[in-house]
C-alpha cells in the first residue's frame, strides 16, 4: 500500500489535540494516583531506600560507574548484570525532589508513564494517520495503554522505575526513527539513536528496540515512489554503534568482554525442554495479558516442572497460536498496522526470551 502523503489532517485542530491528550492523561493520572501513597515493598527497602548513591552528588557519580547491585553483598553484586545508570539518576532526582520519601519517586514514575502516554498519543496518530484515523482514535490508542492493568506494578513499585523510564526513551525512539523515514530518510537518523542510547541506559531489554524499527520498516505505509528497504545502511549503522558503545561502556564497568551479560541473575536449575516451555509461557502468557489481565504476576514465580495439561502453559500456546494465525491474515491481506500490533509485543519481549536467566 502507497501513498502521495501518509500524513492526513486530523478533524481537530491544534489546541483540540492538546485538550484532547490532556484529558487522556488527566484520567490516567487519576486512576493511578493511588499509587503516590504506597511506602517502600520488597526491593524498595534495600534498592532504594538504603541506597548509598542517593547520599550525595560525588556519591552518585560512583554509583553511575558501577552495577546496580554492586552497594550489596558482594556474592549477590558479582551475579547480577544490570547497569542502569540512567534509572540510577532518575531515582536520584526523584529522591532529591521528594525529600527521601516513597512519594517523590512514585510521582517520577507516574511522570515518567504520563509522558509515555503522550508520546503514544502522537505514535498513533502518525501511524493511523494514511487509514483516516483521527486523533480521536490516536487518543483511544493513548488511553488504553495508560491505563492497561499491566502497567500499574512498573507504576506502582519504585524499584521498577526503571521500565516507565525505557519505556518513555523506546517510544520516543519509535517516534524519531517513523519521523525520520516520513520525512524521506535524509542524513541519518540521529534523535532516534539518542533516544535509543537513553533507553538501553535505563534498562538493558530495550536492546529490543533494534527489532522495533525493523518492524516499523516493515510495515509501515510507503510515500509515493520510495522503497521499503531505501537506507538501511543510514537507518541501522547509528543504531549499531549505539549497541557497540553500550557494550564497552558495560565491559569496562564490569571488567571483562561479557559486559555483564553472561551473569547469571537468577539460578532456575531448569530442565532443556523446561527451558523452551518456560519461553512459551512468557511469551505467550504476555500476549494473552493483554487480552485477559487476570494473572497480573506472570513473571514472578518459575515453576521447576509443570504436568503436560498444564492450563497456563496451554492458554500461552493458545496465545500464541492466535498470534500467529491472526499475524498471517493481516500479511495476506496487507493489513500492516495491524501486522505491526500483532507484532509488537514479542518483538519487544524477544531479550527476555532469548536469555530467562536474566528476565529482571
């Protein structure tokens, strides 16, 4: 599918649009206020609460040098592979700003999750945009993904900060990379790889970003004349290096060519075909999430074995399955924002997949 302009003008003018997104986020903000008065749970206590990088500036200029963990004990530093320096100063910031209290980073997470809210809003509305779809609908797009159940505990719980903070980064990666190709490819596409960078610093899974703009490529709507793999070269050698410099900046933190990533942070002592039922239910469980979102812990506890008639197990493949036959129609019929739907969510879980070990 071509056309001379993908960019149709909405029915709404400029300040309706803004009205209309701040409404969205009003509501969001509503119902996830709740949220500004939980105290400090689980990782909180330790990660946040008696972090020592949150002491003082010089304090966390050495924190941002070093591994997430690398303030515990040292047998407990040693397995785990995150460098989230960018979570580490916004968690800074927010502990400035809110006097050391679980409110002031509750109120960073919820920021951080508004402005994904907003940037979703104009991600929709740019890509819906060559279907007829007005910002009404971009803003439908927007309001369900503030408000989906999936994303209260990375709201809610100050240690998960860090996904409201990658995941802000991705979408406005999303948004520069679609911009750029929009505006017919020209130079390289620098914002996006900035927002990338940003991204991979706040959380290491955002690596998924790589194949993210690969599925924009593929299904996106093309202007008249261009071709659908027109500078690949311009489009992904910025992105590589941006992965080559996170890599170095990793192995010089962790002291060695692994850069962390061959750090075993959760022992599972799995079975092989464990392994491969294990990314099923993963991956399929979040897909069926999105659908059903009953089971809101499906990536808190591992089960060492499951009988064959496992029900969970069977709703992943069910998933799955439906994904994948819904995936194929969608390519018959050229239905490409559709296709790029279907296919966002394992592409963005593919890091957790390929490497359970390290699902934090």
């Amino acid at each position: 599918m071509t056309s001379t302009d993908p960019r149709v003008e909405d029915d709404l003018g400029l300040a309706a649009r803004i009205a209309l997104i701040a409404l969205v986020c009003s509501i969001v903000a509503a119902v996830l206020a709740r949220s500004l008065g939980g105290a400090f749970v689980y990782d909180d206590l330790l990660l946040v609460q008696r972090n020592p990088a949150f002491g003082s500036w010089s304090a966390l200029a050495h924190a941002l040098g070093g591994a997430h963990w690398d303030f515990v004990e040292p047998e407990q530093a040693a397995r785990i592979g995150y460098w989230r320096p960018l979570t580490v100063f916004a968690l800074f910031v927010a502990n400035k700003l809110g006097g050391g209290t679980p409110a002031g980073f509750h109120g960073m997470s919820l920021a951080l999750h508004l402005g994904s809210t907003v940037v979703v809003f104009a991600l929709a509305r740019r890509m819906l945009s060559p279907y007829g779809c007005n910002a009404l609908v971009a803003a439908a797009t927007a309001l369900l993904f503030g408000l989906h159940p999936v994303q209260v505990e990375s709201v809610a719980w100050i240690s998960a900060l860090n996904d409201p903070l990658a995941g802000l980064a991705q979408f406005g990666a999303l948004l520069a990379f679609l911009n750029w190709r929009e505006r017919g490819s020209r130079g390289v596409p620098l914002a996006a790889a900035l927002c990338f960078a940003l991204a991979l610093l706040a959380k290491e899974s955002a690596i998924a970003f790589v194949a993210l703009a690969a599925l924009v490529d593929f299904t996106r709507t093309l202007q008249s004349g261009e071709r659908r793999c027109a500078s690949l070269a311009r489009a992904y050698v910025p992105l590589a290096l941006v992965v080559v410099g996170y890599w170095l900046a990793r192995a010089i933190v962790f002291g060695d060519a692994g850069a962390g990533f061959d750090r075993v942070t959760s022992y599972l002592f799995l079975s092989r075909p464990r392994e491969i039922t294990l990314r099923i239910e993963l991956l399929g469980g979040a897909l069926a999430l999105l659908a059903w979102p009953a089971q809101l812990n499906l990536f808190r506890e591992v089960r060492p074995e499951i009988p064959a008639d496992d029900a969970q197990l069977w709703i992943a493949v069910l998933a799955l399955v439906l994904t994948a036959l819904a995936s194929w129609i969608a390519w018959r019929k050229h239905a490409r924002i559709t296709l790029f739907a279907l296919l966002m969510i394992p592409a963005s879980l593919f890091p957790a997949v390929l490497s359970i070990r390290s699902i934090g």
